[in-house]
C-alpha cells in the first residue's frame, strides 16, 4: 500500500455536513468540523429545529470556482440545508452566465483563477454597488467557499482570503501547509507509513519569475538535474501541490531520459505559471486496469472515522467506482490487517501534521 495525500475539502459531501462546515469558528482557537457539528446539533436538539430551519451562521457565500458542477454541488448543499435563508454568489469569468438559483454572480477576467490580487479588485469594486455585501464583508459575515479543488486544500489561498475580511470555512492555514502534497509524503515517512519514493524540485513559496527567460531556464535545468540524481527509470509523475484534477500533473515514463524529463518539466511550469511546490514521484498505479485502487479514510482531527470508501480508476487514472465499505466487510477487498495499519497510519499523519478538520486519507492498495 501506498499512501499519497491528504485532501481536506472545503465543502461537504452532504447537507448535515454542510452545516458543520459553515458554522462559525470559535476564538481564539478555531473548532474542528466535529465539534462545529455537535454544536450546531446541540442547538437544533435544544430548540427542537432541523438545521434547514435554524437561522444561518453566515448571511452570504461567495462560491469560487471554475467548475460548474462543483460550483452548482456547493449550492445544491446550502440549499438543502438553509433553502434561500443564505444569499449565494458565483465567481465567473466575464461573458458566462450564472448557474440558476444563484442570487448574483462575482465577474472575474478569464484565466485569471487563482489570482487573489484581482480577485480583490472585483471583490472590491461589487463592494461599491452592492451595499449588502458591503455590510456583511465589514461585519466579517461573507463566507469564501472554493468547493472541490486544489485551491480549497492551499494554506496561501486561506490567508489570502482572511486579508480580504472573508471567512475560510477549510483547514487552518497553518495546518493546510502541514498537509500539503510534499508535507504529506515527508510526515509518511516520519511515522513509518509507506510513500513512493519521491524528490522535492522546489518548496513551496520558493519560486521564480518564469517571465525571465534566464531564471525560468535555470529553474528547469535545476528541476532536471535534481530528477537525474535520483537515478531511477522507473515511470514517474511531475506534480505540482498546486495542482488538482489533472492540472499540474505531468507523465514522466523514463525518468533517465533528459529530454522527457524536461519536457515534463515545462509542462507543469506553463499550466501552473508558478514554478514553487514542484516534486516527482514515482508511479505506483501505472496501467490502470483494476490491480490498485484506492483506500479513502476520513479523519476528524487526529481520529479515523469508522469505514470509508474504495475507489477504481481506469487506464487515464480518472475515478470510475466508488464504494462506501463497513469495517466488518473490508475482508471482500484488501487483507483486515493492512486496514488496521492504514487507519493507525492515518491517525498518525494527522496527528503529526496537526489536522483539525475534517479530512480524508488517500492510499492506493
């Protein structure tokens, strides 16, 4: 088994987890979603309301992300829980049409995602005609939701969203940097789980200006001659932590091969237009045709959830399948030990790495 990330969505797989999700955070130190949860079901058991009729935490959403369909999943969610109790808005680009049941959209230049100075400049500028948002921004009441994406799991995203006076519904900053892809496969290592073998290119926040031919072309050859010291042809991937989807992924079938590997390389640097947070890892599931798949544990806080979810990909790696198991049946798919290892290891990464929310272990088996 091979355990290769930590995912910590920033929106829920169902409106009950919703709930927890936008509850608000407690000071000085903020609460897991866990503990957000049982608060939330105290009140509702306390006053004898469902959540869906319990007043909202926050009065409005901005939803920030490209894709429809986890865009129009983050809605369906608030939806069901509050109805058209909280006012949600769509980040876009300019010239598409918001998704029905939005209450407005937040109009952003195309390719621009993920560029939080603009981001503010749009955000700053609706501020002025929409006088609402204004207020609930001054009072600290508009929630920043991402929803599935890698921008969603980016300690620099959550600060950037908290200096604009938005609430971060995910992981704590400093928690996020902890548990990003490299941070991950180094704590892995740490608590004895098994990582494939892998080599940081660059840290996160130690890029290059990649608009300056020389520095961009020292950078791939550096990110080369750190792959070649590896001395290895076994298949691999070049990933960015920035990355997600697909994006900032890129084959690597021959490592020892210069001109594959810079390939690769450029590959990344132009789709993610950064060059800090680069790292190869070797290929564990390298045909797809069922021999792997993957074991998915959840997390809250430092303690693994009972079952989980198993899941198949075909030959482009996408997710075809996917199953939720119960302990007692996990023996129709992998050996009962290896589980028991893999949720100690889980608890273990979690722990180490400081995890206070809700979280969910990847492992391919």
């Amino acid at each position: 088994m091979a355990l290769s990330r930590m995912a910590r969505p920033a929106v829920a797989r169902s409106a009950v987890q919703a709930a927890a999700r936008l509850a608000p955070r407690q000071t000085p130190a903020a609460l897991a979603p866990t503990a957000l949860h049982q608060t939330v079901a105290r009140r509702h058991q306390a006053t004898g309301q469902t959540a869906a009729l319990s007043p909202p935490p926050f009065p409005t959403v901005i939803i920030y992300n490209q894709s429809k369909h986890a865009t129009q999943s983050v809605l369906a969610d608030i939806r069901a829980v509050w109805g058209n109790k909280i006012r949600v808005l769509q980040t876009l680009e300019e010239g598409n049409q918001r998704l029905p049941g939005m209450d407005g959209a937040l109009y952003v230049k195309p390719k621009s995602w993920g560029n939080m100075d603009h981001f503010e400049e749009r955000l700053d500028w609706l501020c002025t005609q929409d006088h609402g948002l204004y207020d609930d921004r001054k009072a600290g009441k508009v929630v920043f939701m991402p929803g599935w994406s890698a921008f969603a799991e980016s300690s620099e995203a959550a600060r950037a969203v908290e200096r604009l006076g938005l609430v971060w519904p995910g992981t704590e900053p400093v928690a996020s940097q902890t548990l990003e892809k490299i941070g991950f496969k180094r704590i892995c290592a740490e608590v004895g789980a098994p990582t494939p073998p892998f080599v940081v290119l660059s840290e996160e926040d130690a890029g290059v200006d990649l608009s300056d031919p020389v520095a961009k072309e020292e950078c791939v050859a550096g990110f080369m001659k750190a792959v070649a010291d590896m001395k290895t042809d076994e298949k691999g991937l070049i990933k960015s932590i920035h990355g997600g989807g697909g994006k900032g992924t890129a084959h690597l079938d021959d490592p020892s091969d210069p001109v594959q590997v810079r390939a690769a390389v450029e590959k990344v640097l132009v789709e993610m237009n950064r060059s800090d947070g680069i790292y190869f890892e070797q290929k564990v599931n390298t045909k797809g045709d069922g021999r792997f798949y993957q074991l998915e544990l959840e997390v809250d806080g430092d303690t693994c959830a009972q079952g989980g979810r198993f899941v198949w990909f075909n030959s482009r790696l996408q997710k075809v399948v996917e199953i939720g198991l119960h302990d007692d049946l996990v023996g129709l798919f992998m050996p009962k030990d290896l589980y028991l290892k893999s949720r100690q290891w889980a608890s273990d990464i979690a722990k180490k790495g400081g995890n206070n929310t809700r979280a969910t272990m990847e492992g391919l088996v």
